[in-house]
C-alpha cells in the first residue's frame, strides 16, 4: 500500500456548505497563511420536473469567497456525482479558479457516453478539465500543498484530497454511523472500495475527515466532519478490522436493494462535462432520456 505523507501541522480553515435537496456537503478550503482557497464538490440547482436550473447553493458559496476577500485556487470534483449537478463552470466563470478531478474521468466518459449515444464531437479524454489528477498527484492552495489518493470502487473516477490535517473523501466513505457509499455503478466494485477506505483509513488518526454526504441516519442532525480514529473505530461497514469479504458481502446485497438516485441521468450527462449542460445542434440546453439504459 503507498504511504501518504501529509503536514498535520497545518489546519487549513474548513467552511461547509450544505444542499437539502441532495444531501451534499460542499466546502470551501483556505490556506490559513494567505486568501487563497478551494472549492470541492459545489452543487447546480435544478427542479428536474421543470427542466429548470439556478444557482442559489453556489451563489452562496460565491457570497462567502467574495465577503471574506479569499482568491479561488481550485475547484475540485472529487468524482462524477451521480446524485447532483456540478456548479464548478458557473463559479469558475465569477471567481476563476482550475477546475480538477481524477484522470479516470476518461474512463466514465467513455462508459457514459455509450449510455448517452453521445457523437463524436463529445471527447472522452477529459479535456473538458483544467486538470487531470494521477494517484499521489500534488498542487498548491496558497502556500498549501495538497495531493489526491486514487479511490475507486464507487467509481473508477473517485479521488481524495488530502490538504493538510483535512481530507475530503468523496463518497468513498461515510460518517460512522453511515458506512459507504454504493459499488454498483458501471464500473464500480465493492471489493476496491474497501482496499480505496484502507488507503484512508492508514492516514494519521488524527486527520479530519470531510463527507461529501450525510442523510442523518436514526433521524440525528445532519453532519460531515469525523476522524480517522473515529471510522476505524466505529463505522459501521468496516470498523472493527471488518474483513474484505466481510464488507463485500454485504455491501453487493446492499447495493442490490438500491434504487437509481433520482438525478442519475441529468447529472452523469452533466458532470461528465466539468458541469456543462450538453446542447443540441441550435445550441439549445438539453438533456437526454434514454430508456432502460442502467
């Protein structure tokens, strides 16, 4: 397993974000030394029956970098959400930034773009990114380093980022009481999410852990932050030294039980773009519906 090496003496500044209507969690990131800052996971609204989007969750955020002077470093996905849209162009467009995720995208574009029959002039080598990370890829917030840990098994695409004793983990796990995420997306596999929490669960038990979703399990008040200690010693789907076969077990009969998240099309058409809405040939925004597909 690749030893990640981290500065647990900075504390980068952590302000939370979260959507009611798709149970994510956003954030943004300061270096506590200077302005700059990061954005993960910012969610687009959409009212789905009426093919309607807003901005209000990210004109939130946008609110927050400009009222405390921040500069916008990053925006970074941390997978291809199948359960919310990407405001990451939207914010791009006000603040600037470089928009970043996994170089597995490739890999989901090209799954996805069969599902979608999407043409030729759809690339599937993500070049609609401003990066591309590779495992153990490093970059800079400010005077801050932060790197990426490759973490597929919700899908081939998901990432981690480490900024200092703050990780922002993705759907690769939950709070403890919440587990983990799905492996049965096209392309997803249990048995490499668990091998992707033990890559995260050998960081330092100190380090902070950031969710991108929280669904308040037992009907307890929303919540996003934990600990590594905290997971290894208490969730519920791979605490307690659970075993591989142990999580993948139950984690396929699990996922069999599932429905479709509701926004799955809209969003996979979307965030497979870096959050731009597909047109068609008037240039009209336009979503696909393809039938029986998944």
């Amino acid at each position: 397993m690749t030893h990640y090496v981290t500065d647990m003496d900075v504390h980068p500044k952590v302000q939370a974000f979260f959507d009611k209507n798709t149970n994510t969690i956003s954030y943004v990131v300061q270096d506590p030394a200077s302005a700059s800052c990061a954005v993960i996971d910012p969610v687009m609204d959409i009212d789905l029956a009426a093919g309607r989007l807003t901005y209000e969750h990210a004109d939130e955020i946008i609110r927050y970098v400009k009222n405390n002077d921040l500069e916008l470093d990053w925006l970074i996905e941390t997978h291809v959400h199948a359960d919310h849209l990407s405001a990451a162009p939207y914010i791009q467009a006000k603040l600037g930034g470089k928009i970043g995720i996994g170089e597995k995208i490739t890999v989901v574009q090209d799954v996805f773009g069969k599902v979608f029959n999407e043409g030729t002039e759809f690339q599937r080598d993500g070049s609609q990114f401003d990066r591309l990370f590779k495992d153990g890829d490093t970059y800079s917030i400010g005077g801050m380093k932060a790197f990426a840990i490759l973490t597929p098994g919700h899908t081939p695409a998901c990432m981690v980022h480490v900024i200092g004793d703050a990780s922002f983990v993705g759907d690769t796990l939950f709070m403890p009481d919440g587990g983990s995420a799905r492996a049965d997306f096209p392309g997803g596999d249990a048995g490499e999410l668990y091998d992707s929490i033990q890559k995260v669960l050998s960081l330092p038990d100190e380090m902070r852990l950031f969710m991108c979703h929280d669904y308040g399990p037992g009907g307890r008040d929303i919540m996003w932050e934990t600990t590594v200690a905290a997971e290894k010693a208490e969730n519920i789907h791979v605490g307690q030294g659970k075993t591989r076969e142990q999580f993948v077990s139950f984690r396929e009969a699990r996922d069999a039980t599932l429905d479709v998240p509701k926004l799955i099309l809209p969003s996979l058409q979307v965030n497979m773009r870096a959050g731009e809405v597909p047109k068609s040939d008037d240039g009209t925004p336009m979503l696909k519906l393809p039938i029986n597909a998944l």
